[in-house]
C-alpha cells in the first residue's frame, strides 16, 4: 500500500526531522560531496571509483604539459522521478566532479531562503553521465541480431521500417509509449505526423489512475495528491512514505515545516511500518485494500458529531444526499472489524482531522489506488476533503496552479497536420473489448495492450525510457513485445525491451540535455513557477538528447519542415516566450528557477459554477463505465476480491510491491551504489545477491521454515519468480512485500531479483484500467 521503510519507535522525534540531519554523502569520482536526503541513511559509503574505464599503459607515455583546470557551475533538473528538483553541479574538464540542490527550489527545498537538497537518485544522475555500462551507440536489427550502426543508418533504417509497418498494418495499430521523455515533440511526431491515436501514459494507466481520476472527476483536480503542507496543522499521509519517497523533497520538508512552524500532527495510515509511520503520531496498520471502509466509517464520526463544513457543504457541493447515506451505517465498530484498526483510534483521526480543517491535509498516491476496489477507496478518501471544507484553503487541499507557456509551433508559424484525426482506439473500436467497461474513461489500458497485440489490433511500440514489462502482466508484455512488428527503444540502458527492440536509440542522460520544467504542487504554495537548464555537458559517448532523436526521425521520414529548430534549447526558447525568458536567464541568477504568477486561495469563489461533487452520476462516461463494473456512483464500500484477487488456501498470502528511496521507477537498479545501500539498509550485504528482497512477517516465515538471507520462491496462480527474504515485522501477518523494478525485463544486466509483476495476469481497477497490483500468492522456502 505504500513504499518501503525502515523500523523504529513509532513516536516522532522532531530532532530526526530537522535539516541539520541532512547529510554529506560520498558519491563517484574522487572528490565528490552530494547533499543528501533526509539523514536516514547514516552508513559508510563504499571508496569512490573512477567514473571512466581505464586501461593499464603498456609502456611508460611521454610527460606532457598538464592541462589547466577549467571548472564551471552548472544546472540540471532531476528526472529520475519526473517531478524536476534542481540540481547544481561543478563541472571540470567535461566531467562532472560535484553535485548538490539549488537553494530554495520550488522542488527540492521548503522554499525562499532555505537549502536545496538531492535524494540519492537524484545523486546517481552524476554516477550516470560516466557509467560506462551505458548504451553507447544506435543498434538495429538484423538477421535477429542487434548491431551497432551509425546514426544516419539507424534514422534510415527506422524511417523504412516505419513506412512498411503503416503499408503492412497500418499507423493507427503503433502504440506510442513515449510518456516519460523529457521532451514532449514525441507526440508531435507520432500521433500528427504519423497518424496513431494510440498512446499509454504513465498517470492513470499505470501510476495512480483511480487517484487521478477521483480527483477530476470530483471537481479538485489530479493534483488532489498534495495538501498545502507547510501551512497545515494535521497531515494525513494514506498509503503514502512521504518522507522517504516523494514526488520531490518540498514534501518531506513542507511537513517538516509545519512540524516546527505549526506543532502539526501526522497520521500514517499504512498496513507496513515505514520511516513516515515511524516519524507520525499515530501509525494506523490498516489491513490492505480496506482504504475505502475507514474513509467511510471517518466520513461517518464527522456528520455525526456535526464536525463538517455546513456552509461549504451547503453553497459549494454536489451530491451530499448521496454520501450521507453512505455512510449513514457505516459506523467505526463496521470499520474495525474490516480494517483491523479500533473503533475509538478512527474516532479519534476522524474528529482530529476535522477539528483542524481547514488547516488539514491528506495526501495520498499509489497505496490508495494500486488496487482493483481502489475507484471507490479513492473516491471516498478524497470525499472527506469537501466534507470537511478544505477545498483550496491554508493547510488544506491546495488547487495548485501552473505556467501557461507558448506553443513553439505556432510561435514558428508551422502548421502541423494531426493525422491521427478520425482514429479510434482499438479499446473503443472493436467489440472484443465490449466487456471492459474502463473503455469508456481512457483510450486503452496497459494490462490489455498484450490482448490487442494478440488480435492484431496493436503491432508496434515506441518505448522512450519506458520499460513496460515491469508495470503489469510481465509474461503477457513479454510475448506480446517478441510479436510485435516493430519496436523501437529510446533509452540509457540496456532493459528488457531494448533487448528485444528492433532499433535502440542510446539517449543522453538528464546532465548531458537541455531541460524545462513546469509544475504545480511545491514549496510556494502561492506561486507558480518553472525551473530550466542547459546541458551540463556535451553527451557522452555516441549518444543523443531526445529531442534530437525525435527530429532525427522525422527528418529521415520526410517531416524535417515541421520540426525548424537548431536544437532543443531554441525549442524550449520559445515556449517560455511569453514569459520572456530564456533558459540562459533561468540560470543566470545563480539557481535555475523562476517564480512567476501568485495566486491566492480559495479560486472556486471566482466561479460560481464550481461544485465539489461527492457524486458523479452527471458524467456520463464515468456513470457507465461505473455502472457496468456493478458499481454506484457515489462513495460506497467494495470488498477486496470483488475485483482482483481473493486470498485462499493455495494462496494465503497478499503480496505487494513497493517503492525504495534507492529506486525509481525500475530505472536506476543497474547502479552499483545503489545496490550496495539498498543491501546494506537490510543487513544483507555481506551476501552475494543484489536484488529485491521479499520483507515478510516472523510469523508467516516460521511457519514456512524461512530465515533472513534465505532464497525463496513466489507462486501465485500464473506465475512464479525468485529472490532473497528478508524477515521483519514491519510488515503485518499475511502481507507480503518487496520492492519493483527488478528480475527478468529490469535494467540490471544479469537480471537478479524478481521481477514482481511476473505473478500477475490481467487484475485492474475497471474504471481506470489502473494494474492491480495486490497479488494472492504463496512462498516457499528454497532457491537456487
């Protein structure tokens, strides 16, 4: 339900929680100091190494003058998780010798005056730019084989196969999976130029949907993830490690903020002990997929006690009939006997939460929505939010806003084509999917692209630092990727669909390109802003930016008209013309940020059509889909196993995979150090293994015969894999975890570990299509 952490007293130590924990660790390359995360991980770092292969000289070389040092200061925006905290690096002679996060960064600090910090993954973006296990150079396939070849041929042989692949199957069955680019013109080329409606993005299809989708569809946004933390005197973090994984380090330190500033209370509610429910007042250990029952039973406490908004409630909500009746029976003694928590513990979040608002905020993310029933728990999670009326007030539920920039098309004068127009999605399209109802809410869903693959509907992918096999149905995506006509890989390093692509196009990392971001949520909570910078370096190896790869292809298709700029920081130029601005201005101030528009609270009183709505039956595509799944379209309560998997006999155990401070997104287990810390943090690095660890209970261990270091084997009904056990009681009886993105598919080389989504088969939330990542499984002990 929420990411990895480490054990401890469950009571909050505010001393823990201060910026004076943070601190220096080593990183690679002689020399190299990086501010650290959160003081969590006070070890000893292993001797730094050459970032550079080396060769042993065979005879003595010629003395030569030394060349004089050159160094200069530098930018970047951490990628790594996609959520852009600044960085600030020193580079000397073309190398990267230091790096650290820009002061007071709308990302990766608590805001004006105060330091900038990196996680370490954001400290591996420098290990990165001198990995030499990187790809190096443009490969195709030829004769079943990959060989590296220029970048002329690679772009030529690409447009070929390309032009084929739309006379053989047509360009509305290529599936653009190009989402987490760090440049957005992917879509220019692929659904304009070459006419496929078909993309997969990250946010709803595979990441959060029921989140996302809860939150728009009740009238607060997706950004219903991130209350206004710094001014918020209670925080509830639902299925969420906040201070260990967050969607940049202002979440971390904006709670850390209101800790010192407004003596706020934090609530975790997570059925695994972490370092946010070690550092929270309370730590409810819920039972997974139970979300939904406490938020009820909550919502219930509040109306009785007469703790709600009546005034909000009254003039600014939609559908309160509904809800009250929802919750009418579902009483705290209901909750307890679903959730595992004590009738009088829901009592008390229930009126603590209340009683604060509307200086109280919620925040959750993936836990709450990784689920089949995880629309409904969603749904009535985000519910208590305009019950008690803290609809974009301090401390509560922020309606964050963004930078409108220009469009650099049309400051070009280019008029593209959008030839994917008329185009329906095979999802929508053909009646072998009829019994789906997510089809109404979203153009596909990832656990059914293999489906479509196998009914000829979808016959080629783009992946661009995507690596689909560890997002769902692992075995399924993998058949489906071998049948595929074409696959083209844009990415770093070498992963499971890069393997198996037909044309590999080795990108430059994040230090070595230009970037722009924008965004919302922040440590200004009245502020809008975007964060910029130039290349730190010049790509290593033979590689290329994205954006240059992107062009390389239209121009090899024909399209280079579209695409007028010299490179990617002209592109970037004029998008941030209506600021006017340049990304040479963002870094010129000595950071590499700009605040822009403030905004205040409270926004919905200048519309007075805005509605908080607690039920959707207006939205017709919602009510359908909803209605078809057998479900209402108010909050009610879904069981576990209504949809998605029922524990039994066979398979007693529920298995979940979480996120680690180490790891993001499956794209960072190849590094070493990495490796190294995450072994460490368990205790297991004397052992000769460096993947994922199963964390299971003492109980369900002894019963099964399992120690700490053993290697163990998990089965669920379609699918097995291997890996090392750790056991511990920060996960409860019958709760099973271990982290993602490794095994079989991962961008490890020798694929160690177990890739999590090989037990799974086609479970989803059926309103979002959002993988369900909750497995009945069973372990064993014994491996090879």
């Amino acid at each position: 339900m929420s990411t990895d952490g480490t054990t401890g007293s469950s009571e909050r130590d505010r001393v823990d929680l201060t910026r004076r924990k943070l601190v220096q660790v080593g990183g690679v390359g002689a020399g190299i100091a990086v501010s650290g995360c959160l003081g969590i991980f006070d070890e000893e770092e292993p001797e730094p190494e050459t970032p550079e292969e080396t060769e042993t000289p065979t005879e003595e070389p010629e003395e030569e003058e030394p060349e004089e040092p050159t160094e200069q200061v530098a930018y970047g925006n951490c990628w790594i998780c996609h959520h852009n905290c600044g960085q600030e690096v020193v580079v000397e002679n073309d190398a990267i010798t230091y790096l650290t996060g820009v002061d007071g960064h709308p990302r990766g600090s608590a805001g004006e005056g105060t330091e900038g910090t990196v996680c370490p993954k954001g400290q591996i973006q420098m290990d990165k730019v001198h990995d030499p296990a990187r790809i190096k150079q443009p490969h195709v396939r030829r004769n079943g084989e990959l060989e590296e070849v220029s970048w002329e041929e690679a772009f030529e042989y690409t447009a070929k196969r390309l032009e084929e692949f739309d006379e053989e199957h047509g360009a509305e069955t290529f599936l653009d999976a190009g989402s987490w680019a760090t440049t957005d013109v992917f879509r220019n080329l692929w659904r304009d130029l070459y006419g496929t409606p078909e993309r997969i993005g990250r946010g709803i299809h595979v990441c959060a949907g029921p989140t996302f989708q809860s939150g728009s569809t009740m009238g607060v946004g997706s950004d219903n993830r991130f209350p206004d933390y710094q001014n918020s005197e209670y925080i509830i973090a639902w299925g969420r490690n906040v201070l260990e994984t967050f969607a940049g380090q202002f979440e971390a330190k904006g709670i850390m903020t209101a800790f010192e500033e407004n003596d706020a209370t934090l609530v975790t509610i997570d059925p695994q002990h972490t370092e946010t429910a070690q550092k929270s007042d309370k730590w409810l250990q819920i039972e997974p997929r139970t979300d939904g029952a406490l938020a009820l039973a909550m919502g219930h406490v509040i109306i009785e006690e007469g703790l709600y908004d009546e005034e909000f409630v009254e003039e600014r909500t939609y559908g309160f009939d509904a809800y009250r009746e929802a919750v009418a029976d579902k009483t705290p003694e209901w909750a307890e006997e679903i959730t595992g928590i004590d009738a009088e513990d829901i009592r008390e979040i229930a009126t603590g939460f209340a009683e604060a608002a509307p200086q109280a905020g919620i925040t959750i993310w993936t836990g709450t929505a990784q689920y089949g029933n995880a629309w409904k728990a969603s749904q009535s999670i985000t519910a208590l939010n305009g019950l008690v009326g803290n609809i974009d007030r301090p401390g509560g539920l922020r309606m964050w806003q963004g930078v409108p920039l220009a469009n650099p098309f049309e400051e070009q004068g280019v008029d593209l084509p959008n030839n994917a127009a008329g185009e329906t999605p095979a999802l929508r399209k053909y009646e072998e999917y009829e019994e789906y109802p997510v089809r109404h809410t979203t153009g596909i869903a990832h656990n059914l692209v293999p489906e479509m693959v196998e009914n000829g509907h979808i016959n080629g992918i783009y992946c661009h630092y995507d690596n689909p096999l560890k997002d769902g149905n692992a075995e399924a995506w993998i058949e489906a990727i071998e049948e595929m006509d074409l696959v083209i890989s844009v990415d770093a390093y070498w992963s499971g669909v890069s393997r198996m692509a037909d044309v590999v196009f080795p990108e430059a990392t994040q230090l070595e390109k230009d970037t722009l971001g924008t965004g919302t949520w922040s440590a200004y909570s009245e502020h809008s802003w975007i964060t910029g910078s130039t290349a730190a370096v010049e790509p290593q190896w033979n590689t290329k930016p994205g954006f240059d790869i992107i062009v390389g292809i239209a121009e090899a298709m024909g399209w280079g008209e579209y695409f007028p700029w010299d490179s990617h920081e002209e592109y970037l130029n004029d998008k941030l013309s209506t600021l006017d601005l340049t990304l040479e201005d963002l870094e010129a101030g000595g950071d590499n940020y700009e605040l822009v528009d403030e905004y205040g609270y409270e926004q919905w009183k200048n519309d007075d059509d805005w509605q908080f709505r607690f039920d959707i039956d207006g939205l017709d595509n919602f009510a359908t889909a909803a209605e078809e799944a057998g479900m209402g379209t108010a909050p009610e309560w879904v069981p576990p196993g209504t949809y998605g998997d029922e524990l039994s006999d066979d398979y007693p155990l529920e298995l979940f995979d979480t996120r680690a401070v180490f790891f993001s997104h499956g794209g960072d287990q190849h590094n070493e150090r990495m490796l190294d810390r995450n072994a460490r943090r368990h205790g297991l690095e004397d052992e000769d293994y460096r993947g994922n660890y199963l964390v299971i209970n003492p109980e369900d261990a002894a019963e099964r015969g399992i120690e700490t270091g053993d290697m163990v084997q998990v089965e669920s009904e379609t699918g097995d894999g291997e890996l090392m056990a750790y056991v511990s009681e920060r996960t409860k009886p019958g709760f099973v975890t271990m982290e993602y993105g490794f095994g079989e598919g991962s961008v490890q080389p020798d694929n160690e570990g177990m890739n999590s989504m090989k037990v799974h088969a086609t479970q989803m939330d059926p309103i979002s299509g959002q993988p369900d990542r909750h497995v009945a499984v069973d372990v064993e002990s014994g491996g090879d």
